[in-house]
C-alpha cells in the first residue's frame, strides 16, 4: 500500500489526517513513530511556548534598548545610562533601532513601562508576521490550506530563535515582518504579465522602512536589486534603489554635521572592536572578504544552529528543482539575503539572521510538498528513495534540539521584585541619590527609583581600550564616577581579574556587603558603615 492509498484508508475510518505532512507521518512508522508522536512533540512546543512567556528571563538587550525608551517617553531624548562614558551615550545616543524604539515608546506610553511591555512588542509583531505569512502562503499562493498553515505556524513558533527573540525587546522579529513584505511585493510585481509598478514602489517603501527598523535592514534593498537584476527588471531597479535608499536620510536625519557622522562611525565600531577610529578602503573590503568566508559560523554556532541549517540543507536538497520552477525568486532572493548579511553584518551573532527564516519555512513546506505530490511506495523493497528519510531526520533532529533549548529558557524565570529585594537588603543610602553599578537587568524596575543605574557592561566596553578598568583599576575607576554600590556578577569577576582582590579584601574605597542571587555587594566607604 503506498502512502496516498494509505491516507485514504485512514480518512475512511475517520480519522483526520493533515495532507501535507502524510507522507512524512508513512515515513516515521519505517521509524517506528506515529502521528500522535509528531502532534504530542508540537503540541509541547506550543505549550512550552505559552508557559515561557510567564515570567519568562529578562534578555540584556530588554535592558539596552528599553532604557532608549525609557529616557525617550521621560526627557524626549534617546540614550544609554546604562552604557555611561561609553561613546557618551549616557548623554545622547547617535546610532539606535529608530521605528523599533518608536514601536516601544508607543507602547510603553500605553501601558507603562515594565519588561513584559516592551517584550510584548516583539510578540505584536510575530502575530502581525504570521498574518502576513498566511496572506501569502493560504491566500496568495495557496501553498498550504488553512488547517496546514497551524502546522506551519506551529513549527515557526517552536524555531529557537523564534521562540526567544519574539519575546525580547529587539528588532529582528520587527524586521523578519518588513522584510518579508519586501519579497512579497517583488514577487507580485515579477508575477504580473503587465509589470504594474506600484507593486515596485510598496516594496521599496517596506525596504527602506526595514533602515529604520535596524539597520540590517539594507540587506532587503541589496537582495531586492539582485532579484530585480537576475531578471532583467533594470528599469525596475532605478525605481526601487532610488526609493528605498531616500530612508536613509530619515535614519541619519538626527545627525546634525559631518562630525556627527564621523560620530556615529565610530561609534558603530567601537561596539565591536573596541577601537574608535576608521580604517580605510582595502581594510574595509578586506574585512568584508573574510567576513563572507566565514558566514558559516553563523548557521553552525551551536547544535540548535546545525539542527535547523541541517533541515534547511535537507529541504533545499529534496525541492531545488520545484522551487526553481515555480519559486524562483525565492533561491534568489534568499541568496542574496544571505550573501549580504554576511558582507554587512559587524558579527556573526545568530539573531541578525532571525529575518531569514520565512524563507528557510517556504523551503521546508516545499520539499514537504514534493514528497506528497510525488509519493513512492515506503514498502516496496525495489525503489529505495532516501529523500523521505533525509527530511524526516533532519526534522525530527531539528525538533528535539528545539524542544530542548526551549525547555531549558522556559525554566529560567525572572520577577521585578528580585532586584527590589537586592536594594533594600543591602543599600542604606537615599536611593533617588544614589548611583550603582550592576548587570544591565537591574533597571527592572530600580531605575525609576535610583539617580542613575550604570551597567557592568559599559565597564567591559570601556576595558578594550581602557586597560586601566582591570584588577584594581576597576574599584578605582568606579569611586572616580562616584559609584555608590557595585552588584558584581560572577562572570565580571573572571572578566577583570577580581578574584584575588575579594579573597584579600582589597576592594580599595570598596568594603563588600555580602552575597545574594549569585551577586557580589560592594559599597563605597566615603558611606558610614552599617550597624551590624
């Protein structure tokens, strides 16, 4: 009995089985699994899913970017306490995610600030992006019915960086949204005999509105020009460059001169490289030449990486010849999405690549559909067809990893009251006058009630070219800039070589309070000490 024979013996006797994904449910029986499995492992993910979102650990960039909005809704200026002496952005910030901090001032003035409002955003726009995704998967397409599209969006929701970054205060998801209308429009304008160009101008409007979302943004114009190029539209491009790029005058419109330019390059560099200064054009396009040769560190970083760069591999296998028939401009545009955020991206960090996993999903489902629209018997011990159980591994493997990673983040818990409890443990002093020095999270929600609250971080930036900020130098530069309280984490421990120093007591104008919640409290001895 082949598979297509098979579904219909099970429709018969009444149970429902979801058309898409039959032939792969033939396959896990030769596996010894079935479709209560598969819907079991789903089922757990979407649970897992609900249950993360409860308390769910704060991110450190729910901390950089929200204070952005913190100050933005408060004095109606964008900056980084938290980043204090770095770049000066403690006084104003020159490079941000602007429509994305907007996204939250918006909300936060809705709501109030608190981490579970600007975490939500992100969630806002992974329902507004699965909306888009069922538009153009059930309705424009018709690639998938209605009841398979929950699977499509189940399996979304359960991709690891989905499943974590649609609940952190960062743009990717925001981007992934944007983005993606790019690709549709094109495809749109690609598709119609009669070339109507508005659909050229609505995808670059959604290009350079992606500028202003992050800048990796610029990625969608590149890939959109490679597209519109691999298919001769070159009148077409002279519509799309021209409007999309206009958005970068709206994300540099807050820099006043040349010199805030020079400004923010060196800001954009110091992030990463610890160096404030430019380097010149073969060093650039050198730099460029090896990021690109080793783009694969980003799709091979870790086993949930692999796992998912795997299915992707095993689904581009099985269906390259029907998405180059009939989704074209899907191979090319996903290339050039990738070739350009390996040229442009300052890191090979996993997130920049959260907007490129749409077209990873439309792989998938094609390869899913390749195997149910051309079935071959799982029983018949002459034709030997490996593609069936390539993809079924390569899912399988994807999902547990998955399954675990989110597991293991939905188990770590965070609550306001955590940090609240730290303060009036340990800190004696008027707070509203009082600077401390602590692991970014700590604004959550202490800095409505402190002078200022400076992140670790900022010190281990300033470390790259500060070589003072080490071993001792970090008390000393601390009592400097009048840090009241310091809430050492372990890992700065190891990062400025402190160890040795708390083991002797030497804390220069620092005595230690004690320890809670894996910090160590130090106070500035210029304050009384407290009565035991």
């Amino acid at each position: 009995m082949d598979l297509r024979q098979a579904f219909f013996y099970c429709e018969d006797k009444g149970k429902d089985f979801d058309k898409t994904l039959v032939y792969l449910f033939g396959v896990m029986k030769q596996l010894n699994l079935n479709t209560k499995v598969m819907t079991g492992l789903l089922m757990a993910g979407l649970v897992l899913f609900i249950y993360s979102l409860f308390g769910r650990i704060v991110h450190i960039d729910d901390a950089w970017i929200g204070e952005q909005v913190y100050w933005l809704n408060e004095i109606g200026v964008i900056r980084n306490v938290l980043m204090k002496h770095f770049s000066d952005n403690h006084i104003s910030l020159l490079s941000y995610h602007k429509a994305f901090v907007y996204s939250g001032l918006y909300a936060v003035q809705l709501f109030g600030f608190s981490v579970w409002v600007l975490k939500s955003v992100s969630l806002f726009y992974l329902l507004l992006f699965l909306a888009i995704f069922y538009y153009y998967l059930v309705v424009s397409r018709q690639l998938v019915n209605r009841k398979q599209f929950g699977w499509v969006a189940l399996i979304l929701i359960i991709q690891p960086h989905i499943f974590e970054y649609s609940f952190v205060f960062r743009p990717e998801v925001m981007l992934m949204c944007t983005g993606f209308l790019v690709y549709v429009f094109l495809e749109k304008y690609l598709q119609n005999r009669n070339n109507k160009w508005q659909y050229v101008v609505v995808a670059a409007l959604f290009a350079g509105f992606g500028i202003l979302v992050h800048l990796n943004g610029l990625i969608f114009i590149s890939a959109g020009v490679l597209l519109l190029f691999w298919n001769r539209k070159f009148l077409a491009i002279f519509i799309f460059l021209p409007i999309s790029l206009a958005f970068l005058y709206l994300y540099f419109s807050h820099l006043e001169n040349y010199a805030d330019f020079q400004l923010w390059i060196n800001s954009m560099m110091s992030y990463n490289t610890g160096k404030n200064e430019t380097s010149g054009l073969f060093s650039l396009l050198s730099s460029m030449f090896t990021a690109l040769l080793n783009e694969h560190q980003r799709y091979f970083h870790s086993p949930k990486e692999i796992a998912f760069t795997i299915l992707i591999v095993s689904s581009l296998v099985v269906a390259f010849k029907n998405a180059r028939k009939d989704y074209p401009a899907l191979l090319v545009f996903g290339l050039g999405l990738i070739l350009s955020l390996g040229l442009a991206a300052q890191t090979k960090t996993v997130k920049y690549a959260i907007p490129l996993i749409p077209y990873a999903a439309i792989l998938v489902i094609l390869a899913a559909k390749t195997l149910w629209n051309n079935p071959v018997s799982v029983s018949s011990s002459h034709q030997k067809d490996w593609r069936p159980k390539l993809l079924m591994i390569s899912f399988l493997l994807f999902l547990a990893v998955s399954l675990l990673y989110n597991g293991l983040l939905s188990n770590e818990k965070f609550s306001v009251k955590q940090n609240q409890e730290l303060s009036d443990q340990f800190v004696t002093t008027v707070k509203s006058q009082t600077r401390v020095l602590a692991p970014m999270t700590f604004i959550f929600d202490e800095i409505t009630v402190y002078k200022e609250v400076v992140g670790l971080m900022s010190f281990n930036e300033r470390a790259k070219t500060e070589k003072r900020i080490s071993h001792l130098g970090f008390f000393e530069v601390a009592d400097e800039e009048d840090i009241d309280y310091i809430f050492l984490s372990e890992d700065y421990v190891g990062k400025f070589k402190l160890q040795e120093l708390i083991d002797e007591g030497n804390n220069a104008n620092y005595r230690m309070l004690g320890r809670a919640r894996g910090l160590t409290v130090f106070e500035n001895k210029k304050h009384e000490p407290r009565e035991n």
